[in-house]
C-alpha cells in the first residue's frame, strides 16, 4: 500500500471516530454524565490538600486587556465556552417556536404557563426567606429560577423506559421556555457598565452573520469570525456575552430554502448546526464551565454549617425544591382549570407532579446567576452554590422515586396490553404458554 492511500484510510478512520465520539456526546444522559462528572472532579479538588492548584488554575488571567477580554480562566468559561451553549439554546428556542410544539398555541400554553410558574414562584419564595437581609443579598432572587434542561433531561432519560413521550415533550417544551426566560433575566437585571457604542458595533458582525445564513451559506471561515467579532463587541458593551449566543441561535433559519427543495425537504440550518454544535456544548463547553464554577471550598462540617445558615443558601435550597414543584405544578393546574387548555391524553397529574420535582434541577444557568449576583470574592456565591448543587440532588432524587413509580405503571400496561393484544380484556396467552 502506498503512503498516500494509507494517509486516506487513516484520515476516514479518523473522521469516524469523531463521529461515533460526537453521536455519543449527543445521549442526553451522556452530557449529564460529564457534567455531574466535571463538578464531581471540582468539589474533590477544591476541597483536597491540593485546593490551591485549583484556584490558581481558575484564577490564571488570559487574553487581550483592550479588548476588555483579559480573563480569568472561569470567566473564559462563562463569558466565553457558555455561549456555546446558549447558542444551541438560541437555535432549539427559535426552532420549537417556527416547527415545534410552540408554533401551536394550544399544544404550547400549559407547558409555558408551568414555566411561568416556575421562575415567578422560587423567586418570590427566595424574595420572602431574604426580605430583612437588605439588596446586596435579595440581588440573587433569580438564582433559583432556571431549570437545567441537560441535567433534567439526563435524569429523565435514566428513568424513562416506559413513561409516555409526552412527558418529555412536557420538559423539554417547559425547559426551553425557561431558557429564554433566564437569557431575558440575565440582560435586563445584571448588565455590567453599558457601554453603548460597542452594542452598535456588535449589530455590523451580526446582521453580516444573519445575511450569509439566510442564504444558506455555512462556510466556517466567514461565520466563524463573524460569530467571534458579535460576542468580543456585546461582551465589551457590558451586557453579558452569553446573549450573543442566543442572537446568533435566532439568527438561522429553520425551515429549508426553497431552491433547495421546500420547508418539508428536510433538515434547516438550525437543526443542522444544532447537531454540528450540541456535542461541543454537551461534551466541551457546559462540563468545563461546571468545573471552573462548581469549586467551592466547603470547609468540612463547619463550613457547611456556615453555608446552611446563611439565608441565601436556605432560600435556594426551598425555592429549588419546594418553589419550582408548586409553582410548576399550581400554573399548570391553574391553567387547564380557568381555560380551553388541557393536559396531553397521554399524561396524568401525578406524571405533572414528577416532572415539577424534576424542573427543581436547576444548575448551569443557576451557578452563571450566582457569579452575576454576588461575584466569587462573597461568601454568599460560595454558599449559593453549595446550596444549588443540594437543591438540585434532591430535587432529581424526589422526582426519580416519582418518575420511577409511574415508570413501573406504565411499563405493566405495556406487559398487559401485550398479553391482550385484540384488546377484548381476556388475555390471549394465559401463564403456561396455551392460548386463551
């Protein structure tokens, strides 16, 4: 074999690796995975006798200063590889609104008004437990309003081999809802100095970058710097650089051109870069933020102790897991009981009531609202974060006993209806084998 043939081999050999690596990376329990994973990794470090590696490591400034991007490591992370993620957000939101479940305000007004309930209540629950502490505390009231679409999808596909697919449509409508309501919240309540003329400069790069993908053109080497010139200018106009993820996101089409063969043809932009991008988000971007952001150093019992009396972690902790369950589950009731609205067939109040536990997990954009509200030097921002990694576990470990109970109902239907498969109600292969 020539070096030329072999270098071919060896290069398709290569790129199916990567594929089977990014196909892997899209399993939602597999982002779950790396991203429990990575905060894993960060508590045992920033807790071990080896704790100040880790806090040089995060602290270590990098970039250029004139463009106010002379950042420390964790906020490369968070003003920088969390754009990744918003930016798939930005295109999931825009595609459920064009082609998903959005489109239809029947099918979309109970699972958005549970969102509703679920950001307005923990807030106002963390408001209540912080109201004679003063403003420098009640700043953090949004921390416990996000749901982690990546943590509670995860948890849901572990549980879920029976439960009906109308839950996770429920979910993932629910979580996607709630991202736009963070983004929302994170632009309007926590900018930095604003520095307007760069806002004006960012919009040249973006309606450049809008231009070329409303043409269907996604050459790397003109998007790229495009995409890069929008976050360096949003991010130096002092509102929070993760917006111009989402800017981007809504920036490409969903639906196919048609000169390439019409909306029904197949896949559109979006859901193309959506499953180019969500192995890098999943796999990359999410599971290092958790890492540079989830090193709290707890300080053994008595540091936890601290954490647990300090009124921020306590009205995390209750809005996590008592706020979202009622305020999801009270908008959702609510909802179906004053209007034409109604719940999936598929879907019982008890299937509502696990799913309301599970949209408790809230993490990713939770830790991002801590850091925004408090900054690292508080020890407020440590204990909010020790107190939305316990929220979250216990949330997940309420909805799992719900979710795994109904799983269990729902799987002896299936066995029942198998058995009595012309569905008379006389099962057609009784215990020994013979037939009815």
């Amino acid at each position: 074999m020539n070096l030329p043939s072999a270098r071919r081999i060896l290069a398709r050999g290569s790129f199916a690796e990567l594929a089977r690596i990014n196909t892997i990376l899209r399993s939602e329990t597999v982002g779950g995975a790396l991203l429990l994973a990575a905060t894993v990794a960060a508590l045992i470090w920033a807790n071990s006798p080896l704790a100040d590696g880790y806090f040089a490591l995060r602290d270590f400034k990098a970039g250029p200063a004139a463009w106010h991007l002379n950042l420390a490591l964790g906020g490369w992370a968070s003003d920088g590889l969390l754009v990744i993620f918003f930016f798939v957000a930005g295109l999931e939101l825009k595609r459920e609104f064009v082609a998903g479940d959005l489109r239809s305000p029947a099918r979309a007004v109970v699972p958005i008004a549970a969102a509703v309930g679920g950001v307005l209540l923990p807030a106002l629950l963390f408001t209540l437990v912080n109201l004679t502490q003063g403003p420098a505390v009640l700043k953090g009231w949004a921390i416990p309003t996000a749901t982690d679409i990546a943590f509670a999808l995860a948890v849901l596909a572990v549980i879920s081999t029976h439960l009906p697919s109308a839950l996770r449509t429920f979910l993932l409508t629910l979580a996607v809802v709630d991202d736009l309501i963070a983004i929302a919240i994170i632009a309007v309540f926590y900018p930095g100095e604003l520095h307007l003329q760069f806002l004006a400069l960012a919009a040249l790069p973006l309606l450049a970058f809008t231009w070329l993908v409303q043409r269907r053109i996604r050459s790397w080497y003109l998007l790229l710097p495009l995409a890069l010139a929008t976050w360096a200018l949003v991010h130096s106009s002092g509102i929070h650089a993760t917006v111009a993820g989402v800017l981007l996101g809504f920036a490409v089409p969903v639906v196919r051109s048609a000169k390439r063969g019409g909306p029904g043809a197949g896949p559109g932009l979006a859901e193309h870069f959506e499953h180019r991008f969500r192995p890098l988000s999943a796999g990359v971007a999410v599971p290092l933020f958790a890492f540079f952001s989830a090193g709290v150093a707890l300080g053994g019992a008595s540091g936890l102790k601290s954490a647990f009396t300090d009124s921020v972690a306590l009205g995390i902790v209750v809005a996590l897991v008592a706020g979202k369950f009622a305020g999801v589950l009270g908008a959702t009731w609510l909802v179906t009981k004053t209007t034409r609205a109604r719940l999936d067939d598929g879907l019982a109040w008890i299937d509502v009531a696990g799913l309301a536990l599970l949209a408790g997990v809230g993490f990713t954009v939770s830790l991002l609202i801590s850091g925004l509200s408090y900054g690292e030097d508080s020890p407020h921002d440590s204990h909010a974060k020790v107190a939305i990694l316990a929220g979250s576990v216990i949330a997940a470990l309420l909805a799992s006993i719900v979710l795994r109970s109904r799983n269990r109902h729902y799987r002896r239907l299936a066995e029942l209806e198998a058995v009595d498969a012309d569905g008379d109600g006389v099962p057609d292969v009784f215990p020994d084998g013979n037939g009815g």
